[in-house]
C-alpha cells in the first residue's frame, strides 16, 4: 500500500511538472510582440516583449507598483529581464528599477551615463554594485535586436553625457526608436526641445507611428517642429493623475490636437498596451483612444 501511494504521488508529480512545461513552451510559441506604457502615477516605465524575452525602458517612481506590473505582464517562472535602458537618473525614471535589479537577473544594463546626488540614485548605483550587474553608456547608432525583425536604435545621447549638470540631466535622456515591420514606436524619456532640436539639425530618421510624448507633457518639449519631424499617429502621455506638476500642460495637448494626433493619457486610461500580430500587421492597441 505504502508503495502504491508513492507511486500515484510520483505520477501526479510528474504530471503537474510536465502541465507546467508544456504551458511554458506554448506560451512560448504563442507570444506576439507587445509594447505596454505602463500606468506608474508620475513617471515613465515601458516594457516591450516577445516570448521570454524583455527590453524595460525606465522603472517609474515605486519599486512595488513596477513589481505589480511586471507580475502581471512576465511569465511566473521568467526572473530574466534581457535589457534594461535608463533614459536618465531622476527619481520618477529609476526609482522602481531598484526592486527590479534585486529580484530580477539583467542580462544588459544601458543608461546615459548622467548622474545625481539623490539618496534614490545612490540606491539605484548601491543595487547594481552590490549584483556587479556591467553598465553601458548608451550613445547613437547603438543598435539592440533580441526579438526577429524587431530592432531598437539608439538615437541619443550623441556622446556620453557622464560630465553633464545635474541641473541638465534631462538633455541626457536615452532616445530610442523601435521598429517592427511598418511599426514603429519613438521613446523619448525627459527630452527637451533644445535637444529635439538638435536631433532635427542632425537629419535622423525618427519618424515614427507612436510616439511617447517627452516629460510627462511638459510644455517644455513636443514643439510643433519635432511633431512634424516625427509625424506620429498615435501619442502616450505617461503621467501621474492630479499630479502637482500640471502634467500634461494645456499647450502640449493642444499641439497634439493641432496635428491631429490621438492622444492617450495613462492617468486616464491606465497602461496602454500594443499587441503586435507580426511584422506585415500593423500593431493593434488594445485600449480605446
């Protein structure tokens, strides 16, 4: 009898072992590309996925609500996150990415290089010491492509921004463009319009369907010249809601509006997620402008 019973449990061992593979290999299998904006109150986190694989592009402010979401969004079983790219060292940026660099392994770290004297980026530089996970500085022309026919380009900064003001770390935000077929999405963390000028000068190719629109909204960026440039469908505007910035200001929205770009706040609607078929489909979103 005694036999007989670790036998049946051995079988039922088994079983659930083998149940939990095959949903592994057809999760796998079944996966499309996703790009999701994530709804982080004040502050920028972007994940973009395929299969087991994770490009996270910022980490918001809190450690728990970037936890939350790539609970919700990773597989259980997947405690890798391929590339990490911090646009910059602010609180509202880097801030959730502490807890993700203590529980998650980072194959690749990419930031600006730029730095600040805050307690949240003594943290943040503290984690990635301690976990000897190797930095990156990004700089243009740098090139990722870790899912088929997806490629992410680094367009900005031209030059490590290592010696740059505290006061000007916004200038040193990682812009980055990923293109999947006819798809395209520009990131553009904190970016201000001295900068979107400078890459206009520079003649890049940045046109892109989707747009993340550059702090929050501020009415320091997204001039009307870099929208021409970019000439995007579709913006997401990440953004705390009631926020004591004023984000998103009145004359962003209404550049946007002016060019007839439809507009998605996530302290309205929470994350914005874009399912893509494949490379011939054009990537759908799945909440409502």
């Amino acid at each position: 009898m005694p036999y007989r019973k670790t036998v049946y449990f051995s079988l039922l061992f088994l079983l659930i072992i083998g149940a939990i593979l095959a949903g592994i290999i057809f999760y796998a299998r079944n996966q499309k590309l996703q790009v999701a904006f994530f709804d982080v109150g004040q502050g920028d986190a972007i994940l973009i996925s395929r299969d087991s694989q994770q490009i996270l592009i910022d980490g918001g402010q809190s450690g728990q609500k970037l936890m939350e979401k790539l609970g919700e969004y990773v597989p259980f079983w997947d405690r890798e996150i391929e590339v990490i790219i911090s646009t910059h060292p602010d609180a509202d940026h880097i801030g959730g990415l502490i807890d993700t660099l203590k529980n998650y392994t980072i194959n690749q770290l990419i930031e600006s290089g730029a730095k600040n004297q805050s307690q949240v980026f003594g943290a943040y530089e503290k984690i990635i010491k301690e976990k000897e996970i190797e930095k990156q500085i990004a700089s243009r022309g740098m090139k990722i492509k870790i899912f088929d026919g997806a490629e992410l380009e680094i367009f900005h900064p031209k030059i490590s921004m290592e010696n740059i003001s505290e006061k000007d770390t916004n200038e040193a935000s990682v812009v980055a463009k990923l293109s999947f077929g006819e798809n395209s999405f520009l990131f553009t963390g904190d970016l201000p319009a001295n900068i979107e000028n400078q890459l206009m000068n520079d003649n890049l190719p940045l046109s892109a369907n989707v747009l993340k629109v550059s702090h929050h909204g501020s009415k320091s960026a997204t001039n009307t010249q870099f929208l021409d440039y970019i000439h995007p469908q579709e913006a997401i505007i990440s953004v705390g809601k009631n926020n004591r910035y004023g984000h998103p200001a009145t004359e962003t929205l209404q550049r946007l509006q002016g060019e007839n770009i439809k507009i998605l706040r996530t302290d309205e609607s929470g994350d914005a997620v874009y399912n893509c078929e494949n490379i011939n489909n054009k990537c759908k979103m799945e909440t409502e402008f």
